[in-house]
C-alpha cells in the first residue's frame, strides 16, 4: 500500500476554524455551540459566562411573563375546547415536560410576532405614500 503524503502540520485560517468547530459539541439548553474538550483556549470569558446567564434567566422570565399573559386572556365560562384554553394548557404542560424548550418556543414566537408587526408597519407607510416633507427621487433615478 502506498504512503499517504501526511499533512501539513501548519494549517490555514479555514483549517483552524475547521478544526474549532469539530471540537464544538451543540448545548442541549442553549441551542449554542460549546467545546467537546475543554481547553484553556476554548473556554468562555466570565463576561461570555454572565452574558450566557443573563441570557437564560432573560429567556425563562419572558416564557413565565407570556404564560402569565396566556392564563390572563382565558375567558371565564371557557369550555375544554376552547381554543384559548387548549394553548394555555398546552403551554403549562410544555413547560412542565421541558422548560428549556418552552424559553426556545417562546423566543421564536417573539421573533415572529416582531417581523409581523414590522411588516404590517411596512406596509402601512407604503400603503400611506410618499410623506409630504420627503424628497423626491428624479426622472432619472426612478428609470434605473
């Protein structure tokens, strides 16, 4: 069998970070990517670590604040198949089985909720024309 040329031993930029992400393992709470190995190197910054906590306890502040906003909105006489009552249920057990993955959900709903707003505000000015103190574009400009 014939040799295999070996390696360089001096990697690139893209080597390296090709290296760094093998050694990266995906954190089962954080969605993030934390060392495999923990090496002097590797390991995060206290202010990375403080900043990671915040984060967490932000996250599981904001999934009790819509869970106290979701029993809030429940009528009173709601039936078991309200649909309001079926989320709000849903979500109590979501939290009950996995509040991890309840802080998840809740950050993504968030994030939908916000590119809704800011697409219907979009459209809004759109639909609303061109301001009256706005410049206009020339001839020039709006043929391309």
């Amino acid at each position: 069998m014939p040799d295999m040329p070996s390696p360089s031993p001096k990697r690139g930029p893209l080597g390296e970070l090709v290296a760094y992400v093998a050694r990266q393992k995906p954190h089962a709470v954080l969605g993030t990517l934390v060392p495999a190995r923990p090496d002097a190197t590797d390991r995060p910054a206290p202010e990375a670590r403080t900043l990671q906590f915040f984060k967490r306890t932000w996250s599981r502040l904001s999934a009790d604040q819509r869970l106290a906003q979701s029993r809030a909105c429940l009528p009173d006489n709601a039936g078991p198949l309200n649909s309001q009552h079926l989320v709000h249920r849903s979500l109590l057990l979501m939290r009950e089985l996995s509040p991890e993955y309840l802080e998840h959900f809740v950050g993504y709903i968030d994030a939908l909720q916000w590119l809704e707003q800011s697409n219907e505000a979009a459209a809004a000015e759109l639909a609303a024309g061109p301001r009256p103190g706005a410049p206009r574009r020339s001839a020039a400009l709006r043929r391309g």
